[in-house]
C-alpha cells in the first residue's frame, strides 16, 4: 500500500466510524500497514469485514490479524492467476521447426514463403550480398542483362547457414 492508498484507507475508517483524523494516527497505521505489507484490496476487506462483524473500536491490530487470516485460506479456484498464455515461440525454435518440416516433407530448399529464414539475415555470399527480406540473387556477368540482378529461387549455402546461427 503506498501513500496515496494509505490516505483513501483511512478516509474509508474515517468514513465508517467517524473518528478524528490526525498525522500521528496516519503515522503510525502507515507503521502498521507497513509492516504487515498489507495491500489496499486487503486493508478494504479487513475493514469491510470488521465493520459487519465487530462492534470493537477499530485498531490497526484488527486490520493486521484479520490480513493473516485471509492470506492462510486456501486460494479459491476463481482468484487463481490464469495460467499465463504461452509466450510466441522464439524466432530459433521457428527457424528449427521450419527446417525440420522441409526435411520431413522434402519440401525443395526455396525462397518460397516471407517466413523462410533465411530472409532474416543479410545474405554473405559477395557477389550476392541480398539484403533482409530480398530473395537472393545472381548478377548477370553476361549478355543482354549484364550487370543486372536476378532473384533465384534458391539460397545461397552460406546464407542457410548464417540463418542458422544468427538470431534475426
Ligand atoms: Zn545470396
């Protein structure tokens, strides 16, 4: 509970019974909460609890004892967390799957799909130097397409395998 949630926590005792606010009595439940970490949703139960159940004045104790209690009650299964969704699988555990699928599958070794991983590194065979996302390529030494680029369908070797190592 910070400051701020001390202060609406004590405007709620205020609230309920009436009694004189003050900084000493702000001081010392702020001891109190402190040190039985108690969080706002659990201070507003004490209090809800106390003020339908006790016709004790309210003290600090109350609010404490009634915290440890609740926090020793089996959890109900509602108030569990849901079990966090499992996280996107990681870029290498997508590189492995993909390219155990196309051994499996023999698939041909293509620049089929934006997803190949090769298309996440820059390719570092020289004369073809294809950046990410751009298929590789071959330059045309030759003819009517001299000194131009063609996108092969096919990696090159050390591309596959600076994918295979390099995270993208
Ligand atoms: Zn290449």
């Amino acid at each position: 509970m910070n400051d701020q949630e001390l202060r609406a926590f004590i405007a709620e005792i205020v609230k309920f019974d009436n009694r004189k606010i003050s900084q000493a009595m702000i001081l010392s439940w702020g001891d109190i909460a402190h040190f039985g970490h108690w969080t706002y949703a659990e201070a507003m139960e004490a209090l809800t609890w106390h003020a339908a159940n006790s016709t004790e004045w309210l003290m600090p104790a109350h609010i404490n004892l009634r915290i440890k209690d609740q926090r020793q009650m089996p959890v109900r299964p509602a108030e569990l967390p849901q079990i966090a969704r499992k996280p996107p699988a990681a870029p290498e555990t997508i590189k492995t799957v993909m390219r155990e699928l196309r051994e499996r599958m023999g698939w041909p070794k293509k620049a089929t799909t934006y997803s190949d991983p090769e298309l996440t590194v820059k390719c570092p065979h020289e004369p073809c130097s294809a950046g990410i996302d751009s298929p590789c390529r071959k330059l045309w030494s030759h003819g009517r397409r001299q000194g131009t680029y063609t996108a092969i369908d096919t990696y090159h070797d050390s591309r596959t395998k600076a994918a295979e190592t390099e995270a993208p």
